[in-house]
C-alpha cells in the first residue's frame, strides 16, 4: 500500500447498558488476561479486543453478564473492556497498571472523582479471594460508564446491591459526563446539530 493514511472518527450513541443500577453478574474467566510481554493490553488497539470477547462468550455461555480476567500471575486484572474496582471497609481498590489492564480514560476519571469525594482508590494487586470478600464493586468504562457488580461467580458481592461508594460515585459521574455540575467543564465538548454548525460558521 502507497500514499497517504487517512484517519475517520466517528462519534455514535449509546444506550446505556439496562442493568446499569441493578447490576452485573460477573465470571471469573477461564481465560487469562494476555500479558504485556505477548501483546500490550494498556494500548487501545482492535486486536486486543478478541481476548475479551472469548471471555465474554464464556460468561455469557455459563449464564453470567460478562467476566472478571485474572493475569498470568493469578491476579485480577480487568473486564472484557472495563476496567475492574472493588469496595473493601470503605476504601475503592483497583489493580495497578502492571497488571496487564487498559490505561483508561474512563479509569482515570474515576480516579480522580473518587480523591474528590474524599474516598481516593488505592491502586495495587488484587488477589482472587478479595474480591468475593469485597463490599462492592463495579466495572467503569465508556459504554459500562460506572456499573456495580452485584455477584461474582455467584456469589453476592456485599448485600448483592448497588453500595453505597458506588451509588454516590455513578451519580457524580453521570452529572459531569451530562453537564448537571459545572465541574469539569473541560472534559466534555458540545456537540452541536446542522443548526448549530451553521450558526457557529
């Protein structure tokens, strides 16, 4: 191939997922999360995706809503395309970025929403037995946006509801993504319709 590389980006809707306020129930994949030494899992590229979408399948195939990757050294990685935290004693926990997951956006302002609510996230591994141990969790991406996860290998994770870090977090989350507070104002950009674009040139 010669010539010029072209770039197109395209902005589509979403529904959100229906169970976004009453929770996913997750496997923890037969499938290993592939380590950063086969193919790196931190760049956001369409190969990377097919690992997912065998654990999706599983999960979805033993009656679960998607899956929860452990990676090559037994620990918790990611979601099939979300990133993963969990709730214990009131503190978020999330693996670190050496654990073979997505450096994410989407991660990232979690991160940063969860300092400004006071309840900063502790980034680190997080062993298999912790999270059926945890109080909460949910996945966070840009079509999961914050989902609790209510059960894990069937197993209820907390009361098997939405908890209360999570609740408070998904409201923040869906009022700076919307427009409801003026906080973050540069992290979203209007979009406009033909009107719009005509009245702007």
């Amino acid at each position: 191939m010669t010539g010029p590389v072209g770039l197109a980006i395209t902005a589509l809707e979403r529904p959100r997922i229906a169970k976004i306020t009453s929770g996913v129930g997750a496997q923890v994949s037969s499938w290993m999360r592939v380590p950063d030494n086969a193919m790196p899992m931190r760049v956001k590229c369409n190969a990377n995706y097919n690992n997912g979408r065998l654990a999706s399948m599983q999960a979805q195939a033993d009656g679960y809503d998607t899956a929860i990757f452990l990676n090559s050294r037994g620990k918790v990685s990611e979601g099939p395309g979300m990133c993963f935290f969990i709730v214990r004693n009131g503190v978020p926990i999330t693996p670190s970025t050496s654990n073979d997951i997505l450096e994410s956006i989407t991660r990232t302002t979690v991160l940063e929403l969860l300092r400004e609510m006071g309840t900063p996230a502790v980034e680190r591994d997080v062993d298999r037995s912790e999270i059926v141990a945890a109080d909460e969790a949910f996945f966070c991406g840009t079509a999961w946006e914050v989902t609790p996860v209510t059960m894990i290998d069937r197993l209820p994770v907390g009361t098997g509801k939405m908890g209360a870090i999570t609740q408070r977090l998904q409201d923040t989350y869906f009022d700076v993504c919307s427009g409801g507070t003026g906080a973050h104002g540069e992290w979203r950009m209007p979009v406009y319709g033909n009107a719009g674009v005509k009245a702007a040139e």
